[in-house]
C-alpha cells in the first residue's frame, strides 16, 4: 500500500438527484439524504452533480442549486462535498467551480469534455488548467469515464506533469475496467500524496489490491454498509471475507443487469431500498418500473442473507 498520507480515502457516495414526478429538483430531500448515508451506510463524503446525479441533463442554474444545498446541509455532517463542474464548454465549467468555491464545497472534479474531445493529452490538461484557474484554492479531480466521454486517452497519460499546470491537482476518480492504466495512476499519484478513486463498484476489491485509497460510487448510497464492511476485512488482512462480500455484491449487480442495469433502475432502486423518494431520470432517460427494482431488492435481501 501506499507509503504516503493521501489526500483524501474512503468510500463516497455519488449521489442521484432527486427529482419531483414533475421532472424538477427536489431540494427537499437532500438534508434527509445527508442523514441518511451517515446513519445507515456509513458514507461520509459525496460526489454531487456526476453521472449517477445526471449532472449533464441539468442545467448550469439546477446544478449550482444542488451544490449550494449539498454544501449547506452537509456542513458539520459530511466530511467531504466534491462538486462535478465538467461542462462541455469551459466557460460554464469555470462558472461552476466559481461557485462550488463560493458555497463552501470541499473540492471539485472534471470530466473531460466529450462532443469536440480533446485529441491528445496535452489538450485535455489544458482544459483541466483552465477550469482549475477560476477556483485554485479548490482541489480538483480527474474524472476519468471513457465510456461515457469516448474520450480513449489514457488516464495516465493526462497525469503526466500535470502538477506543473494544476498546482491544485489532487488526483483523479478512474471509472474505467482497465487496470494497467489504473495501476499506473496508482504509481504516479502514490509518492505525490493525490487520491485515487476508482468508480467501478463491482470490482472495487480488486483496485483496492492495486492500491487505490477510495472509491465513489452510486451503490454506495445505498450498499455503502456492506461495502464498508468488505474494505475493513480487507484492512485487517480478511481477505476471506472481503472476496465473499464482493462476490455477493456482484451477484446482485449481475442480476440487475439481467433486468437492465441503467441509471433509471438505479435510481429506482436508491427510493426503494432508502424511503426517500427520488424521482424519475431526466429525459432522454425513462422511468424504471418500481416492480423491476423490488425485484433487485429482493435479489440484495438474499444475497446478503445467504
């Protein structure tokens, strides 16, 4: 394991947005779901506005709304608010760095634009460098997602001299199954003291093996507990244990996928296995059926009692 004190480690939460049947924000529900994963998951940090939060489906004005809100309800409470402003255009990514600072978020993170892509890596630090300079006294975060952005960089490959343009690098959160890059990241960002969150939670435990300090995630807000569990059979060297807890929790993804695994489902089942209600997706995305997440409910109940 990493011989430095990192920047920041533990498991965080990437929160959905809670809507109204409306389709609007519901701002309602976020200082319930603050209590919540404290209380009955164990997360402490959140990751707000990614994809799992449908940030990209939100405008600049409901993104700024729920940053403020995260912000405010979690003081005192949460130990981390990490606010995702990747934007397509770099003038509205800075605008909402600008205020994830002026609202009091604990860092912020960046996805790489993904309808004109940066074709090298050079352009996509520069973009980083950019968005990086309307909030420096913000740490920032890579947010590395090939499969959403198409953007096949690798993530080692933008780390390279990064600190040199983003003094305020802290890391990255690499969603991404490929884990010689992900190792990699893990070696250059290790001696530094920078984070490094993987975002896959199926294979959590194996990046864990690889060095990774932490990991967000959308099951985590609502398998946060049983995954905590895993991470501390890990560190006490209960590998045993760690290894049956993560084949349960893929057991229970594998089957989701059989009904269809999306962000709708997903969404469904964080109401159905919370009590909060959270709503519908945005469009272009369409509403699961409730009987097809009770159906992974229940599948989870098993699992966990077996």
């Amino acid at each position: 394991m990493c011989p430095v004190t990192v920047t920041f480690s533990g498991l965080v939460a990437a929160t959905f947005t809670p809507l109204t049947p409306e389709g609007e924000v519901n701002l309602s529900v976020i200082g319930l779901y603050v209590d919540y994963l404290l209380e009955k998951q164990g997360v402490r940090s959140v990751f707000v506005n990614g994809t799992t939060g449908e940030g990209c489906s939100l405008t600049l004005q409901e993104r700024k709304q729920l940053a403020e809100e995260w912000c405010r309800q979690g003081k005192g409470k949460l130990e981390q608010v990490i606010v995702h402003v990747g934007c397509l255009s770099v003038k509205d990514s800075q605008e909402l760095a600008r205020h994830a600072a002026s609202v009091g978020a604990d860092a912020i993170a960046v996805i790489s634009p993904s309808f004109f892509k940066p074709t090298n890596a050079e352009a996509l630090r520069t973009f980083l460098q950019e968005v990086a300079s309307a909030a420096p006294e913000l740490p920032l975060y890579y947010y590395h997602i090939p499969s959403m952005t198409g953007v096949t960089l690798e993530a080692r490959e933008v780390l390279e001299g990064i600190e040199k343009q983003v003094p305020s690098f802290k890391g990255l959160k690499f969603s991404g199954v490929d884990l010689r890059d992900l190792g990699q990241c893990v070696s250059y960002c290790c001696p530094r003291g920078w984070s490094v969150f993987y975002g896959v939670d199926e294979q959590l435990l194996g990046a864990r093996v690889l060095g990774v300090n932490g990991a967000v995630g959308s099951t985590y807000n609502y398998m946060g507990d049983v995954m905590n569990r895993m991470l501390s059979a890990f560190d006490r060297g209960d590998f045993t244990l760690a290894q049956s807890i993560q084949f349960k929790m893929q057991d229970v993804v594998t089957f989701a996928r059989s009904i269809g695994f999306d962000l709708a489902l997903n969404k469904q089942l964080m109401t159905e296995m919370s009590g909060l209600s959270m709503g519908p997706p945005r469009l272009p995305l369409l509403p699961c059926r409730p009987a097809d997440a009770q159906k992974v409910v229940e599948k989870f109940q098993q699992v966990l009692e077996q």
